[in-house]
C-alpha cells in the first residue's frame, strides 16, 4: 500500500511540472532560462597617491569622535580605559613598531583589527606576486595631550584637531619596509611595496573601513579607522 502511494505521490509531482512547463510554454516564456551571472570587478589603484588618499582632516576628526575614546592627558590614563583599549605588541610578524616617542601603542578594538588586517593584506599581496616578503613600519600612534604638547612645543591649539588623540588612528611608513630576508639578493625598491601597500589600502578604503591621507613631508600613510565593530 505505502508503495502504491508513493507512485501516486510521483506521478502527482510529475504531472505538477509537465503543467507548470506547459503553461510557460503557452506564455511565450523559455523554461530553459539562463540568468547571466554579474561577477564584481576588483577597482585597481591608478597610481595617483594624492588624489586616491586625500581624505581632509576634518573626516578624519569625525571618525575619531565617534569610534573612539576620549583623549587622555597623561600615559598613566591607559590604565583607567584599559577595557576600551588595545595594546599593541612593539613587533609581530606582520610588522614592526619604530621607536614611539611621541606616541603610545594603543589603539580601540576596531583600529587594531584594521591594522592587522591592513598588514595581513599587504603580506598576502606579496604571497600572490611572488616577491619576497617584508614588514610593514607602524610610525606613530596614539597620543596623549602630554604627548602633542611636547610634540608640537605647548602650543595647545595644536593637538585640537589631532585624531592621534582618540586611539583611532595610525601611521604606517611607505617609504621603509623590513625585509624578512635581509640576506635575500631579491630585494624589492620602495617605491613597488609602496604601490602594493597602496593598493591594499585602496581596497579598504572603498569597502568603508577607513580613510587614508598620503602624507609627503611625514612618508607615511595616515590612517583612521571609520567603522566601530
């Protein structure tokens, strides 16, 4: 009986789609359809450094604001955020730190993933190009006023408009890299791991992950996380 049933329940299914073909059929609609598959094509990065990251500083101020913390007078105030701050190891596999005097290695949760990430990118680029790998250079951090103060020389109105302050933001070198293998006979100029490191910056910056100041005098990229996850 369960047997016979099932051959009912088959014929009944089969009879459904012979219908349903018809139907399209009569209607002048191909029951063959192929719908086109729409594949994203990756933007490359043009080359022009100035134009590409020019984010103004005042978006780059906003972003901070939001996303991250309020700014600290002194070093000893990391204590009292440690539960809204990362501390950053001084180097890892993906990069280096360069002596931070005016600076301290903290940054708020989503900075530091995008630091990693931008680093992890950058290594994998390499990977992909078959170049030999190197370090990124983190140049500078977080700032506290003491910091700024001493940076820029007690002028107060100096550190007002400083993203440093909100442990959002970082500099990251382009014009120095670490090798991986300094003995290696393959060395790569500094102006093709810039380029490399441009385009991984590129990347993020159109996915909405930060914004990106190319900064001539300073040799570095200045970043600013703009997404608080």
């Amino acid at each position: 009986m369960k047997y016979v049933k099932g051959i009912i329940g088959c014929v009944c299914i089969a009879l459904f789609f012979i219908a349903c073909n018809k139907g399209k059929a009569e209607s002048g609609e191909k029951s063959d359809k192929i719908v086109p598959v729409i594949r994203e094509r990756k933007t490359r990065f043009t080359g022009n450094y100035n134009r590409e990251f020019n984010d103004f500083p005042d978006v780059h101020l906003a972003s901070a604001i939001k996303n991250g913390i309020k700014p600290m007078e002194t070093r000893d105030d990391t204590l009292l955020l440690k539960n809204k701050l990362v501390r950053l190891p001084d180097e890892l596999e993906l990069y280096k730190t360069y002596p931070l005097s005016h600076s301290i290695p903290f940054l708020v949760p989503s900075a530091a993933k995008l630091l990693v990430d931008i680093a992890q990118n950058f290594r994998d680029s390499l990977y992909r190009k078959e170049l030999p790998l190197y370090k990124l250079y983190l140049t500078s951090v977080t700032r506290t006023d003491e910091d700024a103060l001493d940076l820029f020389g007690r002028n107060i109105n100096a550190i007002d408009n400083s993203p440093h302050r909100y442990g959002t933001t970082f500099d990251i070198s382009w014009k120095r890299f670490y090798p991986i293998d300094a003995d290696s006979v393959n060395q790569v100029l500094p102006e093709r791991l810039k380029l490399v490191l441009a385009q991984v910056l590129f990347d993020l910056k159109n996915q909405q992950r930060c914004y990106v100041k190319h900064e001539r005098k300073q040799a570095c990229f200045h970043i600013t996380v703009r997404v608080d996850e």
